[in-house]
C-alpha cells in the first residue's frame, strides 16, 4: 500500500529535503506580492520562504512552505482553500499549491504534458477550488483535465511567453 501524502509531501530546505509544499499565485507583472503568505492557522506554523518568479507578461509569488507538523486532512484542506482563494481573492488570476520540481514557466503553464501530477489543490475565480490531496490518503493530484481548466481560468497568462 502506498504511504499517505503527509509522509510523501517533501520540499528542498537549506538543501535537504524535508515536510512541505509549493504555494504559487500567477498574476501580472505589475501585482504587488504579499510580503507574507497569509497565516495559515495551523496550531504549530509552518517555516515559509517566499520567492518571485518573473516573464515579460506574468509574474508567479511563490512560498516555499516547510511543515512542521501536519494539521489534520479537514484542517489542511480548509486553511488551504482559506489562502489560495484569498489571493485570488487579492486579483491573482490562479493559486495553487504543488510539489517541488513540478512548476514550468508560461506558455507551458499547467499543460498536462508538462505538469501532469504536480498541482495538489488550486483556487481560480472561474474554477472555485480544487482538490486532489487528502493527506491520509495516497497522494492524489489534480487530473489533467482540471489542469486546463486552470489554464483557462489564468486569463491569458498560463499561455502567454
């Protein structure tokens, strides 16, 4: 049997590899980035670093998150719907959380061929939330065609170079 996504779910930390997860928030170039990533609500608070990945036409903030201890499924699920709706909500086109190694620039952004299995849940004014993760269960990803829906729901952005 395969193990649960709380004992799968790694990131890389002054180079070793440990709990956590990628939250990510496309917008346009001109966003001003949240200096922090909202609280997430957890009893013990996570480690987060935040980082901006740039294009000419698009702008991704990124919190790499380093956990500490893993809140219950209900809890994750809620505080994560909490945040990547909230920066929606603060004019992000997408949010999403996924796992290391899995980002790829526009205009390769969120198609299958090149982040099938990476994108763990997701925000989008179009889509609403999205989740594939269940961290008792075995990790579980957004399908493909949820991707392109996000895609879709980036305005432009995903596609644009």
């Amino acid at each position: 049997m395969k193990p649960p996504a709380r004992e799968v779910l790694t990131v890389y930390w002054d180079g070793e590899e440990a709990a956590g997860f990628i939250v990510f928030a496309l917008g346009r170039p001109r966003m001003r980035r949240p200096r922090d990533l909202p609280d997430l609500g957890w009893t013990i608070e996570p480690d987060v670093r935040p980082s901006t990945l740039t294009g000419a036409r698009w702008k991704v903030a990124v919190w790499y998150v380093r956990v500490a201890a893993w809140p219950t499924p209900r809890g994750f699920r809620d505080s994560i719907r909490r945040v990547l709706c909230g920066l929606v909500g603060e004019g992000y086109s997408v949010a999403w959380i996924g796992i290391d190694g899995s980002f790829v620039d526009p205009p390769e952004l969120f198609m299958p061929e090149s982040m099938s299995g990476g994108v763990l849940a997701a925000c989008s004014a179009a889509t609403g939330f999205l989740v594939g993760v269940d961290l008792d269960q075995p990790l579980r990803t957004l399908a493909d065609h949820e991707m392109l829906r996000l895609r879709e729901a980036s305005g432009g952005l995903a596609s644009t170079e």
